[in-house]
C-alpha cells in the first residue's frame, strides 16, 4: 500500500475531506479519493473516517492508504484526439481530468494506458509511462507529444530538456492583469505543505523558473484576464505559481486561489494551447495549436456574465417610481432612493440623527424624525446647510444602492433596477461598475406639474424648487441609454418594462456571441515555428 499524509492547513478548515485528499494528492480523483474514504482507508487524527464529506480541522492529521500502481501496463480504450501522428511520434489533445500516467492513486485509466490500446508499438519502450517526453497537469487540458520509437523518444526528451520546445499556454485568471509580464522566481516544494510548490529562494533548494505572459482579453469589468503564458523552464505547477504569486490566480484553482477564486470555474483554467518544434527524425520545423475545450469556453462566458444594472430616472413628476412599480411586477428587484431617503429621515435614521445635532429641534418633528416643511425652510435660508446635506445623504444613499446590487448579484439576480431621481446630478453616472444601463422617462411639463398637484398637493413654489434642483429635462434624457414615453395611460408602462428587459436581454447575447468569434478567432492562431 502507498500512504497519503496531509496535515490541514488553516485555509483548508472545514472543506470536505474529499476535496482536500484530491487536491493534496497528485493525480488522485475525488471519486478516487471518494471510493477509498468509503473503504475505511482514510484516517483523521489516527481515527478511521468513511464520510466523504467530513470537514476536518486546521491542524489535524489526516492518512490515505493507496494500493500500489501494477507493474504491468494494460492498454485501454478510451477517447483520445489526435492532432497529428507519423511513425515516429503522436500529438494529441488531452482532456481534462485525465492523468498522464499510472502512479498510485491512479493506476489505471491514464493517458498513457489509452495510447497503448490505440498505439501497441509503444510496449516495446521500456517503463511505466513509455513514449512519454513531458507532461501536464491531470486538470490541465491541450497538447502533448508522445514518441512512438525510442530514437524519437531521446531526441524529443532532448529537446526538451533544452528548451527547444516551444510552449504556449492559454490561462484564464482572476483579475485585470497587466498587458505584459513575466515572473523569474525560483520554485521549489511549500515548505510546510509538501505536496504544493511555492517561490522558494535558490539557497533553500528553489530551482530558477521564467514565466512571460501577454494579456490577450480581459472582462469588461476587469473581473477576469485571459492570457497567452509561455514557459521557458518547465518546473513542477510552473504556471500556476508564478501567476498566483503575480496576484492574478487561475480561475478554478484548487491549490494555489482563495475559495473564491476556485469556485469561478470546474477545473484550474490552463490549457496548452501552442507548440512548436522540429522534427525528431527529419528536423523540420513544426507547428501546432489546440482550441481550448467548451468548459474553457464557458467560464470566459461566465467570467462576462454580470447582474444588469437599471438606472430609472427623469425629471420629478415624470412616472419614475410607475416605471419601477412595473419592473417589480414582473418579478425584476427595485431599489427606490427616494424610499431610501425616507428611511434616512425616518425616527432613528442616520439623516436624522446627523441633521439633529447641526440644527437640533428646528428641523425634526416630535418623534425625532425629520419635519419636511421645517427642513425645506432651513435650506431656503442656508445653502451651506443644502451642500452638507446632500453631501451626507447622496453618500448614504450610494453606500445602500451599492449594497442592494451587490445582495442582488450574489443571490443570483440576472437584473436589478433602481430609481434615483439625482442619479447625473450626483455625478453617479461614471461611479459604478459595472455601469448601469440608464432609462430616462419622458413627460412634458406641463403634464408632470399637472399630476404633482393632483396626486402630491404640491403648489407651484415647491414644483419650481424641486425642478431647479435637478437637469433640464432634454439634457437629462439626452444622456440617458433608453427614454421611456410616459405620456400615456398607466398601464402602458408595464408593457414598455417588458420591452426594456427584452431588448438588453438580446443585447447581452450578441454581446457574447460577438466576444466568442473574437476570441475563437483569436485562439486558432497558428504559433510560428521554432
């Protein structure tokens, strides 16, 4: 039996004992690791334990009994795509989860196997992992190079060993990383967490690693980079290392990015994308290249993939809080600052609070709340007092609009809307990201000064304060994305919400279909030979 030994870092507190063995044990599955805890051959603090999803703590120490890899090799069936192939050697496209070749948690199921069943030329070369001249990660996909003789098999190892070989990765990374970079750290094992590597200083056994890299897209709110990384030195998890030093972690990384890194995709986000070298026989200079495969795809889709923010605004009286009404009918969340300032001035509001203690009860009704008539008359004598306010309040209401679409994001919501009557006039229409789509609702004047004084019993003198405040209405609508009419009848609004939601929504996927052909385009780049 081989043994698997782990001690639980203080990041891994908590996670499934499952998880953790499949991510510390190379090239061990998690239905792997699954499979044995379910035999009994896992221990935690010398206690045996057959739950999978068991959540040991930092600090305890936990024991993998393996049976030892056979030391015959079996080939096997099993896909495998065959970029190029000739008698002397083989370019394939590896998937995914697939382990190169036999060790102890993986016995069987390997590359390496499916070659022999496909390729029986390769049983004449001695080992465990015979035509094999590098390798990749078991959750890195793209291309590989097996020799199917051995004079290939020793100038191809040659050629590798001297950097010859030209390497190219596709890297999909946490972060707006910069056009361009490198990293030259020395790599070497963690120095308390055996099984994962780290940048280890030459004199404590770290051996020299170059890593370049070029930004070939990034998200549009900068949440996410893709890049071409190519690798001059080829050190255990070069890749991913030195990118997670650098800050910018792989999406999907269960070793090297924080938890909220690694749940943004499946797998680690690396895929070897370009090689080129020359012959091992004839010397001619060769070129390849492999488009990532679909779940590479999706979690750049993904990465893209944002909660549509809503701006509702227009000029006071123009139907804004109709509109939202509409939206949240149709199931869309709402945010209305208007409400959210009433909840500022309520009793125990922190508008309340703050305009108590500049003008104490002048300004607040008896039960502590703000005296609307009082404080519009204390604005008309001092202006300074109608800086700080709207200083004071405009920030507390940002504060609570960015929290509601952050709530809303993270439980899922594909769109949210929010009613800001003052949304340009604060300045607000470069402060988010990403930026909200902005809807302005249109109404004549005299139609809108029509309604206040019907439904809010405003005279003219409160009409006119109010409209001095804000943006004549044809430069507020003007920088608006979208202008809803509302000169109509109520109803007609829900309707004019459907067919805001739809329009963004086919906005959205051509957005995504168009940013796919760029990048397709861009991935089946050809690399120049060596």
């Amino acid at each position: 039996m081989n043994s698997l030994e782990h001690r639980v870092a203080p990041e891994e507190d908590g996670e499934r004992l499952d998880r953790i063995l499949s991510a510390v044990g190379a090239g061990l599955s998690r239905a792997a690791a699954q499979k044995a805890i379910r035999q009994g051959r896992a221990l935690v603090d010398g206690q045996p334990v057959t739950a999978a999803d068991f959540r040991p703590r930092a600090g305890q120490a936990l024991l993998l009994e393996l049976p030892e890899a056979g030391g015959c090799l079996a080939p096997e069936d099993g896909e495998l795509c065959i970029v190029h192939e000739d008698r002397d050697f083989i370019v394939c496209n590896k998937s995914a989860g697939l382990t190169v070749h036999p060790c102890p948690s993986c016995p069987e199921h390997t590359l390496v196997q499916r070659l022999l069943g496909r390729f029986p030329q390769l049983a004449r070369l001695e080992g465990q992992r015979p035509g094999i001249v590098h390798r990749l990660d078991k959750d890195t996909s793209g291309l590989m190079v097996a020799a199917l003789s051995e004079p290939a098999r020793l100038a191809l190892s040659e050629a590798f060993a001297q950097r010859e070989v030209r390497k190219e990765y596709l890297a999909l990374v946490d972060g707006l990383a910069p056009e361009e970079g490198e990293c030259r750290e020395p790599l070497g094992r963690h120095p308390t967490l055996k099984t994962r590597m780290a940048v280890v200083p030459e004199a404590r056994g770290g051996k020299p690693a170059h890593t370049r890299w070029r930004r070939l897209w990034h998200a549009p709110d900068g949440s996410a980079s893709l890049l071409a990384v190519r690798i001059f030195t080829g050190r255990t998890h070069q890749i991913r290392v030195h990118l997670a030093h650098a800050g910018h972690p792989l999406l999907g990384d269960a070793l090297y990015a924080p938890a909220r890194v690694r749940d943004r995709a499946p797998r680690q986000m690396l895929h070897a994308w370009r090689l080129s070298f020359r012959h091992p026989v004839s010397g001619v200079e060769l070129a390849f290249t492999a488009p990532p495969p679909e779940d590479f795809r999706e979690a750049v889709t993904a990465a893209c993939r944002r909660m549509e923010r809503i701006v509702i605004t227009g000029n006071p009286g123009s139907g804004k809080s109709a509109l939202r009404e509409a939206f949240a009918r149709l199931g869309i969340p709402t945010f209305s600052a208007d409400a959210d300032v009433a909840a500022l001035y309520a009793r125990g509001g922190e508008a309340a609070a703050w305009l108590g203690s500049m003008k104490g009860e002048a300004v607040l009704a008896a039960d502590g709340s703000v005296d609307k008539t009082a404080l519009m008359q204390a604005l008309a004598q001092d202006r300074d007092l109608r800086a700080e306010l709207e200083h004071v309040v405009h920030g507390l209401v940002r504060r609570d609009l960015e929290r509601f679409w952050e709530s809303e994001e993270r439980g899922g919501a594909s769109v949210a809307v929010a009613e800001v009557p003052l949304y340009f006039e604060c300045g607000w229409n470069t402060a988010f990201t990403p930026r909200p789509v902005n809807i302005g609702v249109a109404c004549p004047r005299e139609v809108r000064w029509r309604r206040m004084a019907a439904h809010r019993h405003w005279d003219e003198a409160k009409m006119a304060t109010l409209e001095a405040w804000q943006w004549p209405e044809a430069r507020k609508l003007a920088a608006c994305d979208l202008t809803v009419d509302n000169t109509g009848a109520p109803a007609a609004l829900t309707d004019e919400a459907r067919a805001v939601l739809a329009a963004l929504a086919g906005r959205r996927r051509k957005e995504a279909e168009g940013r796919l052909r760029r990048l397709e385009n861009l991935w089946r780049e050809p690399l120049s030979p060596v």
